[in-house]
C-alpha cells in the first residue's frame, strides 16, 4: 500500500491507520486513509488487503473459497470491507453524528483477475458495487479512487474522531431494526414468555450495579422469541446491546426470521458470535442478550484466545442476560452451564437474577413427547413421562433408514419444512480430500444400501433453510437452536443399549429380523402402522422377569466427533452423557413430528417397549 499511496498523488496531510481494531470487538481493518474531497467532505476509506492469489465462487451470498484458507468457506473480500464500513456507519458515534463519510474497498495485490472472474460472480455483485475490487494489475484505478475520495488531505482530525468515537447504535439502524419486529408473528409472546421478557426488560433498564439474568428453558418454550423481543425492545430504549449466540445457523435463521429474506445485512450487525468479547474493556457495552448460553466454550475451543467466554461476557456488559438449557452441552469445551454462569457472575460481585422457561411450545404443545424423551434417554426424571396424547404429535420408530428418508421426503412434498438428521456416528470426509459441497456420502448403512452425504461444507451455516440440503443429512451443529416442522433421526451405533437382568448380567435377544422380512406381505400402509409401537405388540422378552434394566454406552471408536471426545477416552459416562444430549436436541426438533431409525436392535427394542406402555 505505501507505493499505491506514495503514487497516488493526495495531500500529505492525509491520515493513515494500519491494523486498526474494531471498537469493542476482536477484529481489525488493514488499512484506513482519511482526508478530504474537492467539495470538502471529510471522508475516509477502509480498504481490506488480501495476499490471495485464486478464489472460487458458491452458490452462497457473499462466502467464496479460497485455498489461502484450506479450501474453507470464508466472506467475500468486498463483503468484509462493506461489514467494517456498516459496523463504523452504524455504532461509531462520531461517524454517523458528525458527518464523517466512508468509503471502502478490497485490494488483492498479488491476484490476477481471470476472466471469467469468480470473485465477480452475480451472488456478489451488491458487495462488489458497494466495495470496490481492485486485483495486481489495477495500480491505477485503485490510486484514482483513493484520490478522488480523500486527495485533499487534512486526514489527522478525522482520525481522532473514527478513533475516539463511543459504540452506541444510530438511530437510523434502531429504527432500521426495531420496526423489522413490528407485525412479525415470529416474535409474538405468549404466557410465561411475556413474564419473563418483561421481568429481565424492567431489570436491565433499571440497573444500578452489574447484573447477571439467568433464564432456564428445555427445547421449544421459547428462549428465542424471547431473547430476540429483548434484542429489539432493549433497541428502542437506545441502549447499546448486542445479541450474541455461539452457533453460526442459529444466527442465520434468526436473522432471516427478523428480515424475512430482506436485507439481512444491517440486521447481521448486531447478531454476533461469542469469541469476540475476549479481552474487550469492562462494561463496554449496556447490555448482551446471550442465546443459546450452554455452548459458551472455555479455551479448548477453535480459534478461541481467551480461557472462559462466560466470563468475557459478564466482564464485558454492565447488564448480560443468558438463555440456558443444560441438558443441550455437547461438548467437552462446552462450559455455559447456569453453574458457571453463577461463579463467574459471582466473580464480579454481580446482581443475580433467576428466570425460567417451562411451557412447551414446540413439538405442537406436546410437553409430554419432551418429557418423554428426557426420561427414556436418561436426561431427566420427570413427572409427565408416560406419555403425550398421539393426536397433538406424531412419534413413530422406523424399521430402515429408507423409510425414514422417504418419510420425510413425502412431507417436503406436502409442503413441510422437513429434514433428516444423524448422530455423529459416521466419520465426516474433509474439503481437502474432494468433500467440500456434499460429494461423498459418509452416512452410510450398508445392510439398507443407505447413503447420504453430511450437509454441505459450501453451504454452510444456511443448510437448515437451503433447498439443496433436503439430500444431506444435518448434524447438531446444523439444527441445534432450529425447528422444523418434521424432523427424521438416524440414530448411530455411537449410543447402544443393553439390558441387564437382576444381577447386572447383560441380557442378549435375538436380532431384530431384515426390514425385507417385516415388508413382506404387507403393503405399504400396513407395514407404516407396524412400525409404530403400540400395547398389542409383542414384548415377551421384555415383559419377562428376568429384564430389570438396561443401560445406555458407547464406544469411542464410534463417535467421530473429533472436538466432541476430545480428553475423554478415559471418560466413557461423560462421552455417553453428551452423546444423548445430542440425540435430545435432534429428537425434539421437531414442531408436529418425528420419526427416528436406530442402528443398535436393543436400542429400537428398548424405545419400542417404551412407546408400548404410554397410555392412550
């Protein structure tokens, strides 16, 4: 850049900032250059430098490939100087109140523009228009536009006021936001959600000293229509909040709710991930809603600098407010437990306040299917196990993994929101070895001639609303925080089942016959209603005396989560116990329905002599 500016013919009172960090976040823009135009504008351009020398388009807006990267996903150079201007346009306080200009482009001054250039695809042709891209051979025009922009030099003053700004949202962005909330029925309150929106609005406006909210929730009572109603009224009253949530297709279902499709960009400001509050200044902020807080991560996480996200969020506002499900923690790095939450507020000597969620509002109202789930699977006892009435939510085991598939396939069909989903039981075959855009099936179950790829690398965080992942099968990290109105679950020999007699000596039945062997002499229809469980089934082994319990394990070496068991191959009750966890939050995705294959024949006996005593 010093040879484009040196040659670009601007005042010398220009100014410059190299590696200029973001107020109150952890990231930093290359290179800033401020001063005036000819009609005396004080203005100053933002340009993102990259060493790339190739890049490769998506299906996806404004996310390229590059092998800078590994062959990762990653944004789009010209969205990446665009999010920076927005970011200043809209929190910088001396930006949008004193009449500060920006400008912003992308300069990758070792890549040689090709023709067609991928960079200059259609999906990306706003953030091109927006920020400028300028390649090796394109000296000239970058040095014109920087001209043009700031070539009348008395930059130094301009500086000290981007620099010294207050991060506070602008009106036109409140405005922007707030009046998305108005009329979206995505966000409407219903009972205990309206107590609790309105107990932790009155807190956090009225708060003298430091204060810790902690709303407790399980699957569907609604945390996030809550959190985002917190983001927007907290908006309104001008506090300078921020909504923050560790799962990148959580955020992006949220904001596509909020927008509806439209102009997400403004909105994905203030929907942030949780790594970046890591070593911001004390009581930065008013007040962070945190969704999803169980996934917080401790220093064990990917790209993570710090030791403990809980804490970098309770330092950072004066006001925090956490959405937490126990019972949802999947990985070991996974610390954002309302025990932690608790020690790390008490650190700060913080306000607590107790919340919590306990309606269900997902699965149709059928509080019971939830309860269900949590007491077969071990996860809590409950007083509303036995049961849920059949008619308000449709649970059904499968005898193979292809009718599961054509299951949900028939209610896309219909016009439902479907999706398949699996366990971490199956390896998952990396970019670098030709899987970046699904092109290798891994779930793979041989004795079924089933095999379906894992959701798409390429698109990435969006697979729950893209058309093209209704041919991959979503894992945890792709739904979890979701809802679908029908969900199928493969379950893997990564969570097995064995029964026990009175001694604690393992029972071992007969295996379950071939599906072939159930379908025939059935047609199709018939052979549905047999794969629903029901009290006229036969279950003589199970009903025997001898069958006095059983126990969930499973075995390291089929788990493929790496990150997920991770330090515990000397942990098995540990490995066990986040494993069902997973398998709770795919099974209660589900808004109307879910059916669900096991890989282990003792574990399908095991549900189907479950499902056989639920009382009508």
């Amino acid at each position: 850049m010093e040879r484009i500016i040196r040659n670009s013919g601007i005042a010398d009172d220009c100014g410059v900032l190299v590696e200029f960090g973001l107020p109150s976040t952890s990231k930093r823009i290359d290179f800033i250059i401020a001063g005036r135009d000819e009609h005396d504008n004080k203005n100053f351009i933002i340009v993102e430098l990259k060493q790339w020398t190739e890049a490769e388009s998506t299906d996806k807006e404004d996310v390229v490939v590059t092998p800078y990267f590994g062959r990762a996903l990653t944004t789009h150079p010209s969205y990446q100087a665009s999010s920076y201007k927005s970011y200043l346009s809209d929190f910088n306080e001396n930006v949008y109140s004193k009449k500060l200009y920006p400008y912003s482009c992308a300069y990758l001054h070792n890549y040689v523009e090709k023709d067609p250039e991928p960079l200059k695809a259609a999906n990306y042709a706003d953030s091109v228009s927006d920020s400028p891209l300028y390649f090796r051979h394109d000296h000239a025009r970058l040095q014109e536009f920087i001209c043009r922009h700031v070539g009348k030099g008395r930059g130094t003053e301009i500086l000290y006021e981007i620099e010294s700004g207050n991060i506070r949202p602008s009106k036109q962005l409140v405005d922007h936001v707030t009046g998305l909330f108005k009329g979206n029925r995505e966000f409407i309150l219903l009972e205990e959600q309206k107590v609790a929106y309105e107990v932790a609005l009155k807190t956090g406006l009225s708060a003298e000293k430091k204060t810790v909210i902690i709303i407790n929730g399980g699957p569907g009572t609604g945390k996030s229509v809550v959190s985002m109603s917190l983001l927007g009224s907290f908006l309104k009253k001008r506090k300078n909040v921020f909504f923050v949530a560790p799962n990148a297709s959580f955020r992006e279902t949220l904001v596509n709710k909020l927008t509806q499709g439209k102009d997400t960009r403004r909105a994905k400001l203030l929907l942030t991930g949780s790594s970046k509050y890591y070593n911001v200044p004390e009581n930065s902020y008013d007040i962070l809603v945190i969704d999803e807080a169980h996934r917080l991560k401790n220093s064990q996480a990917f790209m993570y600098q710090g030791e403990n996200q809980v804490a970098d969020l309770i330092n950072a506002a004066k006001v925090s407010v956490f959405f937490v499900d126990n019972a949802q923690m999947i990985r070991p790095q996974d610390i954002g437990s309302d025990v932690e939450i608790r020690k790390q507020a008490g650190r700060y000597n913080a306000r607590i306040i107790d919340l919590k969620l306990e309606t269900q509002f997902r699965c149709d109202g059928a509080e019971g299917y939830v309860n269900w789930i949590d007491d077969v699977l071990e996860i809590d006892t409950t007083g509303n196990f036995d049961g849920w009435d059949k008619k308000t939510y449709d649970f059904f085991v499968a005898d193979s993994p292809n009718t599961l598939r054509e299951w949900v396939n028939s209610k896309v069909a219909a016009g439902f929101n479907a999706r398949l989903l699996a366990g971490y039981a199956w390896p998952w075959t990396s970019a670098k070895n030709g899987n970046l855009n699904a092109e290798i099936a891994d779930v793979n179950i041989p004795e079924h001639d089933f095999a379906m790829p894992w959701n798409s690398r390429q698109i990435g965080s969006s697979w729950a609303t893209n058309e093209k992942g209704l041919g991959q099968v979503g894992c945890v990290h792709t739904s979890q925080g979701l809802e679908f109105d029908y969900v199928g679950v493969i379950v893997g020999k990564d969570l097995q089942f064995r029964f026990l007699d009175k001694n604690g000596n393992e029972i071992n039945p007969t295996e379950k016959r071939n599906v072939e062997d159930h379908q025939e002499g059935f047609s199709h229809d018939e052979f549905y209603d047999r794969m629903v469980a029901d009290p006229v089934q036969p279950y003589d082994f199970l009903e025997e005396e001898s069958f006095v319990q059983g126990e969930f394990y499973s075995k390291w070496e089929n788990y493929f989560d790496i990150a997920g068991k991770q330090g515990l191959n000397k942990n098995p009750e540990k490995m066990n116990q986040m494993i069902r966890n997973i398998y709770r939050i795919l099974l209660t995705r589900g808004i109307k329905g879910c059916g669900v294959y096991f890989c282990d024949s003792n574990l399908e006996r095991y549900f189907r002599f479950r499902l056989s005593k639920i009382r009508m």
